[in-house]
C-alpha cells in the first residue's frame, strides 16, 4: 500500500489499516459504522444530556435544558432526578452483561464438576488452589471435587445474594475500602439482587432523589466488579491464567493464503472450542486451496483472551470491526455476545464472508447460527471450521485487500504473571521492589486504560496521545479491551516502544524488569491485561499495592482512564472504579451533563465520599494534565516527591 494513499484517506481513526481500509469502503460504496454515525448527526440534544425518560408511557418525556420548554417530566421527576435514573439504569444494563458472562463459565464448572459431558476441564489447579484459598474453603480432606463444590456454592451466594455482605467481595477489596464502603451501606449482598433493586428503584414512581440514585448506581457498580472477578476467575480455572505471550496485532495478521476465521464477542468458552478443534481442518483447508492452512484472528475481547491465552493475533478493537470482512480475505466472522455490530450481516453479504452467531441470546438476521453446546463444544466448532473451508472456495482473489500494517505485541500481564517476574528481583517480598520505584519516581504512577472506540472520537486517537504523553513522564501503563486493542494496532505493547516513548526512569525499570522476565528487551510501556472483565485483574494488582503499604486503594498513585468509552459496560466500570477508589477519566461525556447536581456529585461530591470522582476531559491534552495532577496528589499525600 503506498504510503501516500494513507495520507489522503479520511481522518476516521489514528489506525493507518483503518484508514486504508476506509477509503476503500468509500470507494466501493460500502456503508461502515463511520458513515451510520454521521448519518446520525446531529445527535439528540435530550438524550445526550440525559434528559430524555421513557420509562414509562406518560410520555416519552424531554426536560428542556434551556429553561424555556417543560422543566419536569409528566410524573413530576426532575432533570437530576431523571438523569440519575438513566444513568442507574445503564450501570444496571452494563453489570447484567459482565455477570451473564461470568455466570456462563459458572455453568460450565458445574457441568464439570459434576462429571457431565463437556469439551473443558479444571486447566488451572494452581489457580483453583488460589482462589478457594483466598475464599477460606479449606480442603479439611476433602476431595477435589467437594472444594470445586464448595468453591461452586460461594459463586452462586455471590449470584443471588446471602445475609449480609457477599464473602467474595469481603474477601478481595482492602479492609479500608471495605469498611467504607461498608458504612455508606453500598455493599451489595448479591449480584443478582441488586440488579433487581436498581431496575425498580428507577421504575415510574420509586426513587427521584438523585444523590439516593447514584448511590444505587454505585452500589450496583459493585457487583459489576463482582461478576467480572469471577469471570475472569473461572475462566483462568478452566482454560489457564495467561502469561506473557508475543504476537501481533493489526489487519496485516490475516493471511491471504489461509482460511481466515475472525473470533470476535467475549465469550472466551467458543473461542477456545473453535481453536481446539483447528488441527482437524488444517488439512482440508489446504486441500481447498489455503497452503497456510487456517488462520485464526481475534476482535474485541474475544480477541483479547485468545490472544493473551494462545497468542492467537488481534485484527482489531471494536470501531473498525467492519473492516476485517471489507479485507475481502474473511471466510467467517464468528460472534459470541456484546459489542458486534448487526451491521456485519449485511457487510458479510458484500463479500464471501459467513457470518455465525453461536449464542441463543444473540442472533442476527441474516447470520448462519450454529448453537455453542458446552456438552458438544466440538461439534459446534466442526461445523463453524467446516463452514468456513467451504467459503474458502467462494473467495475472490480479485477483491482480496490486506493492509500489511501489524504491530508486535507482548501480551499477558496478569497479575500472577507480574508477581512472577517481580518475585526474580525479590524473592521474598515480589512487591517491595516495585513500591520503591513508585516511591523514587521511577514509576511516576500507574494509568489504568480500559474501555471501548466511540465514533464521536477519531478511532484511537486519545488513548495514543495520553499514552504517549505520560510514558514521557514516566507513567506506567496498564490496559484492557479495546483500549490494549488501540495500543497493540499501534506497537505500545512491544518492547520496541519502551525505547521509543518511555522517559529514561520508566525504561530503565522496564529493562531491568525485562532482564528479570528473562527477556534480552525491556517489558513494553503498556502491559496488555485482557479484555474487558479483565479490568478486575487490574484492581487487584492496585489492591494488592495498597494492601503492601497499608493504605486504602484512593491513596495510591493509580488512575484509570476510559478516553473512547461508548458501552453500558463502561459506565458501570467506570462506576466502580470511582467506587473502589479510583480516579476515572471519562474523554466522552456521558449522558449526564443535563443534571447540575448529579454531575457535581460525580465529578466532586464522590471524593469526599470515596476519595476519588470522575474526570470528565474530552481533550486528550487536558485530560493527559488532569491525569497527571492527581498521580501528583496521591503523591503528595503518600509524602513522595511530586
Ligand atoms: O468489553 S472495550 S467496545 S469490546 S465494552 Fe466492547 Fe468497549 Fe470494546 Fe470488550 Ni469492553
């Protein structure tokens, strides 16, 4: 692709692939996400100040944030009060489909454990051991399947609620997070009640105080940390915890010579079917004609836990899904659930592509769906790998397009993965080290990127500037979802850019730290951590720090920072991040801004609650300052240098 051809494209996305593939998409009249959003231009003002109900049939209502039309909703709700309800409400939407997840994986541990058919067993027993140990169920003799058992009933107490506080959440969050949260009664027994509390507490004529609503929310929030721990805790369990893996990211990992198969949801049960069973049809596909046999790609967090699970090589993040049919090289675009795009059936039908959906919750017309069956997991993946050497034939070479971009990735960075590698510098105490250079400013502070692409910012863009600003200043980085998607697409996760854009103090750590990880290159200046469930992970690595030195988790110099957000699932992360400590920047404004005092609570009220709030910064500059002043201040109230 010649490089000027890249230069005239569109400014949709920083992602030179994106933009490639863009300009192509214009070209051949082909209508991607970019176009629907400008379609969609401009944006109702109500909804996106939050002032739209339609909760019930009075209206649909619209508070005029003007002051000229009507100033209350039919029933008499006030603008916060509505606002407040809303954004309850997404919180609710958002800790439902991180706890459906986990939930699902609990299912399979069950079957399991009950010696019931199924294509996965306990991977992990070490990681098992960790986590009944960390929940008090000791073994006291018993067999392995009575702990499994036991470990099985705490989860589904976790689910559906117990008297008091949920053990699980008591036994993973900071004593002192936990009592404060504990005496603002924002502890939830359960997940599932609390989901259920939150969807009526915002029916027609329940709750309109809006401080009393957003610390629904909040509490709501919590199980959504709740339900995303035990999915990535099972999943660990039974496929195996990650640990650092080289591979690639970007459109330039299909290839042109293979079956292509692109993975993409997050339900990481299908994936790892679909990659069991690949030895099977390596063969047949090169029968077809593919001499590279089958290549599998991921997309969005799906993408993530293969990749960080089996280095398997991430096409893309969540905006430019579109683009991987559009390389004309897709023989199947496989889908679990959240963030796919229904766009993608009428996409595939442009091209040879097949588009499978594999779950009974989420079908879209016009896609071929073959059912995944935890008792038959094979069988569906036979038929997906089957389909999609089929499709092979059906290719046109003429149209097939692949732009060479890819970027090296060293993904995997669990937190298990990095007390390993701290434990080769000090045995004895893994975290005593890293505490030392935080306390120099070696490591300035920790920045937490999570969350999604949203239109409304050009794809990439932010997370890449705020990076690049803070590894100057010698931040270390963290990321999930298709934040870490941004940052593979364009090399922060190789140990190439630790050279290129850390400051001399942060790459010295990083090489250093490489040196111990048996590396002859530094650790890369973002450490990938998974998808977006996997945003527990992170907390926990910050909760252990806090544990280590004996602070609550809002002293610490840790900030996370969704520049792109745009799902349900990132308000209720955002959610508890704020409520587990964590000052959150939000670079897209979510729906709140049309309540005065709702935005006041969550952007000042919150940190003298939980001594953290949200940010809301859609310039990447201001928002990379404002980041940096609270790293200061935790600092500065750590009584470390500034
Ligand atoms: O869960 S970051 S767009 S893919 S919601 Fe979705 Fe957002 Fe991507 Fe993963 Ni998370």
């Amino acid at each position: 692709m010649a490089e000027e051809k890249i230069e005239e494209t569109i400014e949709g996305s920083a992602d030179p692939a994106a933009r490639y593939m863009l300009e192509k998409a214009r070209e051949a009249n082909i209508e991607t996400g970019w176009d629907r959003f400008a379609a969609m231009q401009d944006v109702c003002a109500f909804g996106d100040l939050g002032l739209c109900c339609r909760n019930c049939m009075l209206g649909p209502c619209r508070i005029d944030p003007f002051g000229e039309g009507p100033q209350k909703g039919i029933c008499g709700i006030s603008s916060d009060g509505m606002v407040a309800r809303n954004l309850c409400r997404m919180v609710a939407a958002g800790t439902s489909a991180h706890s459906d997840h986990g939930f699902h994986i609990l299912e399979v541990l069950e079957r399991i454990n009950a010696g019931e058919k199924s294509n996965f067993k306990i991977k992990d027993k070490e990681k098992l051991g960790r986590v009944v140990q960390q929940l008090g169920l000791k073994k006291d003799g018993k067999s392995g399947k009575d702990v499994v058992g036991r470990l099985i009933a705490k989860v589904r107490e976790a689910y559906f609620g117990s008297d008091g506080t949920c053990d699980w959440l008591a036994r993973t969050i900071p004593k002192a997070r936990l009592e404060r949260l504990q005496n603002l009664q924002l502890l939830p027994s359960g997940i599932d009640p609390v989901i259920r509390e939150t969807m009526h507490r915002t029916h027609m004529g329940v709750d309109a105080d809006p401080l009393n609503l957003l610390l629904g929310a909040i509490k709501c929030s919590i199980s959504d940390f709740l339900g995303m721990d035990i999915a990535s805790n099972l999943s660990d369990i039974i496929l195996g915890t990650p640990k650092p893996t080289f591979s690639e990211a970007n459109l330039g990992v299909l290839d042109a010579d293979a079956v292509n198969v692109a993975v993409h949801g997050h339900n990481p049960l299908i994936s790892e079917s679909i990659l069991q069973t690949v030895p099977e049809f390596e063969e047949k596909a090169k029968k077809a004609g593919a001499s590279n046999g089958i290549n599998i790609v991921g997309v969005c967090c799906t993408g993530n836990e293969v990749l960080m699970r089996h280095g398997i090589p991430l096409a893309t993040n969540v905006s430019s899904q579109e683009l991987v049919v559009l390389t004309g090289a897709l023989e199947a675009m496989v889908v679990d659930m959240q963030c796919v795009m229904p766009s993608l059936a009428n996409l595939c039908e442009c091209y040879h592509t097949e588009l499978i959906t594999t779950m009974s919750i989420a079908k879209i017309p016009g896609a071929k769906h073959f059912e995944f069956d935890p008792a038959n997991a094979r069988e569906s993946a036979r038929k997906i790998l089957e389909t999609a050497v089929g499709q092979f034939e059906k290719r046109d070479p003429k149209r097939v397009d692949i732009p060479s971009m890819k970027s090296e990735t060293l993904v995997g960075f669990t937190p298990e993965a990095v007390l390993s590698v701290l434990e080769k510098v000090n045995p004895d105490d893994p975290l005593q080290p890293f505490v030392e250079k935080i306390a120099a400013g070696d490591i300035y502070g920790i920045v937490l990127f999570v969350g999604c692409n949203n239109y409304r910012v050009v794809q990439d863009s932010s997370f890449l500037a705020i990076a690049e600003k803070l590894a100057a200043d010698n931040v270390l980085m963290l990321a999930t979802g298709c934040a870490a998607g941004a940052f593979a697409k364009r090399g922060f996760l190789s140990p190439q850019a630790t050279q290129e854009i850390c400051g001399s103090k942060l790459a010295k750590v990083l090489e250093d730290l490489g040196k111990a990880a048996g590396l002859d290159r530094p650790l890369p200046p973002v450490w990938h951590m998974g998808s977006c469930v996997d945003n527990s992970r992170a907390a926990r690595l910050a909760f252990a720090l806090a544990n280590k030195l004996n602070v609550d988790v809002d002293k610490l110099p840790v900030v996370a920072s969704a520049p792109e957000a745009m799902s349900e699932k990132a308000i209720a992360i955002g959610t508890w991040a704020v409520a587990l400590g964590f000052t959150t920047h939000l670079g897209v404004a979510p729906p709140i801004l049309g309540g005065k005092v709702v935005t006041k609570i969550l952007t000042e009220t919150t940190k003298e609650l939980l001594g953290s709030c949200f940010i809301v910064e859609t310039d990447p500059t201001f928002a990379y300052q404002k980041i940096k002043e609270t790293l200061t201040e935790k600092r500065v109230g750590l009584g470390l240098q500034k």
